[in-house]
C-alpha cells in the first residue's frame, strides 16, 4: 500500500491489531444469525510525510451508510464545547448575518443549531442520512454528500462561498484526504477561515490510545504532517490550539495560500518544534504503542475474569467505536461484561459488532446495580461519573482501561 498523502511505499508498522468488523457496524437482533465482515485492522506510518494511516480494506460508503448511529448530541460535554466554539469565532472573526459558515460532517447538527440562532445563514455537509435527517429536523439546511473538491465547486456555484468552515473529527475519517482538503480551498472566500478539529496522535501515543484506531478512521494526524497536507492542497495553517476533547486534541486554522493571508502565530512553530524533539519524525517514537496495548488487553482480561470468579457483575457504559476496538482485540464477549447502557436511543436494543454484547438504555444501571461499570468513552469519564453518580450508593465502581486499567 502507498501513503493516502503523498504516495510513497509505506514500510513502517504502528500496530496489527488483529481483525475486527467495523467499528460503527451496530447490529440489530434479526443480523445476529448472519456473518459480519470482520477485516484486517493495520496501521502503518509514512516516513516521507509522517502520515499515520489505515491499510484499507473498506470503503467510506460502507462506513458512513444510512444506519450510521454516531450523534453527536448525545454527550451534553461536547455540545457545550461546539457552543463556546460558536462563540469565540463569531467573535474572533467578525461573523454575523452578511457571513456564509459551512460545517462539513455537521452529523446531527450538534454545532450549526448555534450558529442559526445567531442569525448567520449556514450549511452542513453530512454523508450519512441517519445523522442529516436529525439535523433537518432542527431546522437546518443539509446537503447529504461526501464533500471534496467537485463539491466544494458546485456549493460556491450556488453562492455559498464560505468566511468559516467548520470540520470537527472528520479529517481522520476521509479515504482521500488530498481531495477533501482541496475542497476547503475551492470553497473558502479569499477572507475565509477554516478550522479543523482532530485527535492528537501526541496524545494517541503518550497515553496509549490504541483504541482510537478502527476502521472509520482512515488517518492518525500530527500537526507535521496536516502542515505538509495542507502546503499541498493550497492551504496555509496560521493558528494552532491545543485541547482537551477526545483525550487531547489540536484545533488548527487554516487559510487560503492564495488568500489574504493572515500573521502565522508563533504557536504553529513551536508545536512543529515541539513534534520534531520528541520524534515524531523518527521510527523509534512509534515502537511503544504495539506493548502497550497487548499490556492493557492482558490487565483488562484479568480485571473481567477475576471479577467473574468472585461472582461479581461487570458492564459497560458507552457503546462508542473506542469501545468496539478494544472488546474485540482482547476478544470480550457477554460472558464477561454482560451488557454496555448507552443514552443514544439509536443504539439501544442493538448489538456491539463482533462482540455481540447487548446495548441497553442507561435504567439498566439501576435496576441490575451492577459491581463495576467499564466506561468505554474513557474520554467522557468526568461526564459519565456526574450523570451516573448513583451507582456509588449501592457501592459500585467506575472502571477505565486506557491509559492504564484503573478503578475509580
């Protein structure tokens, strides 16, 4: 296989993760007599341009389908983040009613519902019809497509020329990463400003974030490696934030190459630097993921089968994609943890793929109290401890497995 960014061979291995169905793959009870697609889950990096990256072996229209059961609004941490996030670009780039903002992967309208409070006309790019239709029923203009340059082309034919465009999580899970970021620059106003949201792969490695890594994620993003990305596709990155969301996560801005271009601020620089000096540039600093993740599937094993034996109960809560590729690579079944509660009514009464384990609505918790409760979403464990602070009265424990098994 050849890098999805620049075409060299690819030579260096992150990590082989065995086999497993797509992650988002949720099954309804009449599938569970039929046979899952279970694929090779590899990823590798390109030592030209430092891309880390899926081997493929599925196709985005098979990943984002009509029954995709990924909303957004579900996590009340992450509406509040996409809120404040309204906020600071309305006022930091000067947006109101004369402006044009585009999200691209606006899943169920989680974000824009607050830029068309504020009265500024907006639309949303968003693949997958389960998502879209939520979205539309919030009043929304959706345009159900995968977005790239042809798009982006036809979208300012009709007058949509954007001044902010908005791709929250969704760099990682484009298969043609060169034409999407090509799209931004034919769809950007000279003025226009674009940012994207993504998982750090700093974060990934440093703490051990092995189950980030499935089918729906095409790519695994360094800032060293979104800059050369963007050079290529006629973009410039001129701010970069660090966040806290998804386990530690980057914002960056991104402009026209060919536009009026704004100051690049030091930050940029200094994340490169700070990149360069721990070795993201070099083989070695890969090495320790592959470990560490037989090391968390060994602890997490021992943690359910010990538990077993003492007749306790163990269950999950959050039935995320995370979640998926850590069950399946240590091989967990219903036997062990016996069923994952999730508040996403589109999930319950489903199936977690490969696993098989039963997704029931968060009653559960309450009426079974179970002995321990494995949050899956390791990254909302503050959200998930406020809202289900009650298992504590019956002396239950919240668990988390990465980025070492812990109980709290």
């Amino acid at each position: 296989m050849n890098c999805r960014g620049c075409g060299s061979a690819l030579h260096l291995p992150l990590i082989d993760l065995g086999t497993s169905p797509p992650s988002n793959a949720y099954l309804r009870p009449e599938q569970l007599a039929e046979a899952e697609q279970w694929v090779p889950l590899k990823v590798s990096v390109c030592e030209q341009c430092w891309l880390v990256q899926t081997e493929d072996y599925t196709r985005a229209e098979q990943l984002f389908d009509a029954d995709y059961a990924y909303f957004s609004s579900y996590s009340s941490s992450w509406l509040a983040h996409a809120e404040h996030y309204v906020a600071q670009m309305v006022e930091r780039f000067g947006l109101g009613a004369a402006s044009r903002v585009v999200e691209i992967a606006a899943n169920d309208g989680y974000l824009l519902q607050y830029v068309a409070k504020r009265g500024i006309p907006c639309l949303g790019v968003e693949p997958t019809a389960s998502t879209a239709a939520a979205a539309r029923d919030k009043g929304l203009q959706i345009r159900e497509l995968f977005f790239g340059r042809q798009v982006a082309a036809e979208l300012r034919a009709e007058g949509w020329g954007a001044d902010l465009m908005a791709a929250n999580n969704v760099l990682a899970h484009v298969p043609d990463i060169n034409d999407f970021l090509g799209g931004f620059a034919t769809l950007l106003n000279p003025t226009g400003v674009a940012t994207f949201e993504f998982p750090h792969l700093l974060s990934l490695i440093a703490e051990h974030q092995f189950d980030t890594l499935y089918h729906e994620h095409y790519s695994y993003l360094s800032l060293t490696a979104v800059d050369i990305l963007c050079r290529r596709n006629g973009l410039e990155i001129f701010d970069v934030e660090e966040l806290g969301t998804h386990g530690g996560s980057l914002r960056v801005f991104v402009q026209r190459a060919d536009g009026e271009r704004r100051q690049v601020q030091p930050a940029v620089a200094a994340l490169l630097k700070l990149e360069t000096d721990v070795g993201v540039r070099s083989a070695g600093f890969y090495a320790s993921l592959a470990p560490a993740a037989q090391r968390i599937k060994l602890q997490l094993l021992h943690f359910l089968l010990q538990a077993k034996a003492e007749g306790k109960r163990v269950v999950g809560y959050g039935a995320a994609a995370k979640g998926n590729t850590l069950l399946n690579y240590a091989g967990v079944k219903a036997d062990l943890l016996a069923w994952v509660a999730d508040a996403n009514p589109h999930k319950q009464g489903k199936f977690l793929p490969g696993s098989r384990i039963p997704v029931v609505a968060p009653e559960r918790l309450a009426e079974e109290q179970p002995d321990y409760v494995l949050v899956l979403p390791w990254n909302l464990i503050k959200e998930v401890s406020v809202q289900q602070a009650g298992i504590r009265q019956w002396g239950g424990r919240f668990v988390i497995a990465i980025p070492e098994l812990t109980l709290l």
